[in-house]
C-alpha cells in the first residue's frame, strides 16, 4: 500500500527525472540532427548556415524580450522553449513530414513534395510547436497570465524551429551556390528568411499561443478548449498559405501573399500586443493600491511601479547611485509585485485555479522578501525619492 508520503516522495523524483531526461532527450535529437546535416551536405556549409542564421534569430528573440518586460517569464522555460523548437520539434516534425511526402506520392502518382509542404508540413509543425506551448500551460499554469505570454513562448518555441530550419536551408544553398549575390545563393536567401520574414514562424505559432493565452483569461470552460484548437487551425492555415505561395505559386503569389496577407496579420498581431500590455499595466496598476493599502508594498512606490517607464528609471538611478547588484535587487521586487497583481486579477476574475491561495501565499511571501533583499541593497529604495513620478 503507498502511503502519503512515499507518493510525495515518489512525485518528488518524477519532478527531478523528467526535465533531466527531456533535456537529454532534446541534446540526443540536436546531436541526430547535427549528423544529418554534416553526413548530407559537410560541415562547412552546415557552420555557414548556422552563421547565416543566427542575426535573424537574435533579432526576433530581441524583439520577444521586449515585449515580454512587464513580468518578464522564468529564463529557464524560455530557453528549453528554444531548444524544443530548435531540435525536440524539428526532429519531430521531420519524422512525420517524410510520412507525408510518402503519402503525397500515393496521391499524385509520383512527386510526393507539393503535398508535403503545402499540407503535411504545416499540420505536423505547428502540432509539434504547440506541443511545448500546450505542455506548459497544463503544467504550468501560473506561468500564463494572458495573451501576451502565450505569443511570448509561441515566439520563442518558433524562432527555435526557424533557427534550425535556416540552418539546413543556408547550408544546402551554400553547398549548390556558394555566397551568391543578390539573384542566388546565401546572399538571396538570407533577404529572403533574413530580412523579408524573420517573424514568419513566430507569426505562425502565435496564433496558437494568442489562442491559449486567451484560454488562460477566461472562465468559459468551452472556450478553454475552442480558442487554443481555433489557434492551431490559424496557424497552420497561415503557414500552408505561406508554403503554397513559395512553392506552388509565382513571384506574383509570394509577393501578393506578402503584402496583402501576411504583413496585415502581423501587423495586427503587433498592435494586439501593444493593446494586451497596456491592459496588463492596468492590471497591475488597479492591484497596486490595495498591496500598498496591506502594507506589502510602500504607498510612495505605488507610481513608479505602475508603469514600465517609471520602473525604468528608478532601476537606471540605483544602478548609477548605488551600483548593479542593488538594481537587480530592485528588479527583483518589482517582478515580484507584478506576479502577486496578476495573480490577485485572475482571483478576482475566478480564473485563477484551485490552488490559488496557496500560490497567493507563496507569491506574497516572494514579494516581501525581495523587497526586503531591495532594502538591504543599499540606497535601493532609498534612490526611489529621486525619481521623477510619471
């Protein structure tokens, strides 16, 4: 018979194995992949992709992190949401585009291709991104307080997958092209994935996570099923649009595609993120009075931690007064106060879960010790006075 305890205990264990062995997992399907690309194509071309694609994938992470700056999410999940994205992923979907381009063939009675890239590899890619996205959301649902989180780690799980996917791209160009000019080879396809649509997975996979982020705003329980499948069903609609245009269509259809579908939803996708953040600086900014009213929080830091500018610059002041350590400490405690808000928000609005008050506890109990670690840095709080109110 298991007992209480040994259940905890054995709970305990399954905690510590698994992300061990999904790591180990992910490192053994990078080390599959790397084979691949250097027994079909050599190493040197696969180091010139990996070169090439590396200033696109910088930019979209950058620009991830930027939006991500009012709670910014745990390092660590961002980065093993690359590392699916860019090997767990790839490999994934590589397994199952191959089954696709057999099923093409015994459709078309020959080439198997169009199939593949038009039907089958949006279908299982977008399944295999999301999988991360989906994972993370059963298991992790403190982590999600809206829609922008769930773009935040779509993007970054797709920006992972793009990584990779650019890598064997540029490799086989350079190995059949060399660096080429502007009409061909590595020049011309980094204009192309570099320059012109960096953001195209992101953009894609987005859809899911716009889908699940609202799954994380609501108490409909039906639309916590409907808007992350309707998400799923846009991201793969957009990435078979995208694939068809690049493969089927003409320059005409690539570019038609381009300028009157693609830079509209992203753009729009871009200004729905803007919206979302603005939301989320009401969101703490209506929580903020109450904290203060507790005394968990000092009624003279309710302003500067009620906007991100305000945050800013009281983080620039202690580092200049009071040096690095004592901004990280302010940091600290103003990530932590916008956790507690969030949380408090989503008790408020019944979306919170069951075991919101537990996490209500540890989140506050997070919050006066990193204000406590802000005010044993010295100067920390103390440089608060001299900034300016916004």
């Amino acid at each position: 018979m298991t007992t209480p305890a040994r259940k905890r205990v054995d709970q305990h264990r399954w905690t510590v194995l698994l992300p061990v062995v999904g790591l180990i997992a992910l490192g053994v399907s990078g080390l599959v992949l790397l084979g691949l690309g250097t027994s079909k194509i050599g190493l040197l071309p696969i180091l010139v992709g990996a070169l090439a694609a590396l200033l696109p994938v910088l930019a979209v992470i950058g620009a991830y992190l930027w939006i991500d700056r009012w709670e910014p999410e745990p390092a660590k999940i961002l980065l093993l949401a690359f590392i699916w994205g860019a090997c767990g992923a790839t490999i994934t979907s590589l397994v199952f585009n191959q089954t696709a381009h057999v099923l093409g063939q015994l459709i078309d009675g020959g080439d198997g291709s169009t199939f593949a890239a038009v039907i089958g590899a949006p279908i299982t890619e977008e399944a295999a991104k999301a999988a991360f996205i989906v994972v993370l959301f059963l298991r992790r649902r403190q982590e999600f307080d809206g829609v922008v989180d769930g773009v935040v780690y779509a993007g970054v799980t797709a920006a992972g997958f793009a990584f990779t996917e650019n890598i064997w791209y540029f490799a086989r160009v350079f190995s059949d092209s060399g660096f080429g000019d502007l009409s061909s080879g590595v020049i011309a396809l980094f204009i192309l994935r570099g320059v012109l649509s960096p953001f195209a997975h992101p953009l894609f996979t987005s859809m899911t996570g716009i889908g699940i982020g609202i799954a994380a705003m609501t108490a409909n329980r039906k639309l916590r099923v409907v808007a992350p499948v309707l998400g799923y069903l846009a991201a793969a609609g957009l990435h078979s649009l995208w694939n068809f245009s690049t493969t089927v269509g003409t320059g005409s259809t690539f570019i038609n595609l381009y300028f009157l579908i693609m830079v509209p939803i992203f753009a729009g996708m871009v200004s729905m993120v803007v919206w979302q953040r603005r939301r989320e600086q009401r969101i703490v900014a209506g929580q903020l009075p109450t904290m203060a009213a507790n005394k968990w929080i000092a009624s003279s830091e309710v302003t500067l931690l009620a906007s991100l500018q305000g945050r800013s610059r009281w983080r620039r002041l202690v580092r200049r007064k009071a040096g690095d350590e004592a901004a990280k400490a302010v940091a600290g405690y103003q990530v932590a106060a916008t956790e507690l808000a969030f949380l408090r928000h989503r008790i408020e609005n019944g979306t919170a879960g069951q075991d919101a008050e537990e996490r209500h506890t540890k989140l506050l109990e997070a919050l006066i010790a990193a204000r406590q670690a802000a005010v044993d840095a010295p100067g920390a709080l103390k440089a608060a006075g001299g900034v300016r109110r916004s």
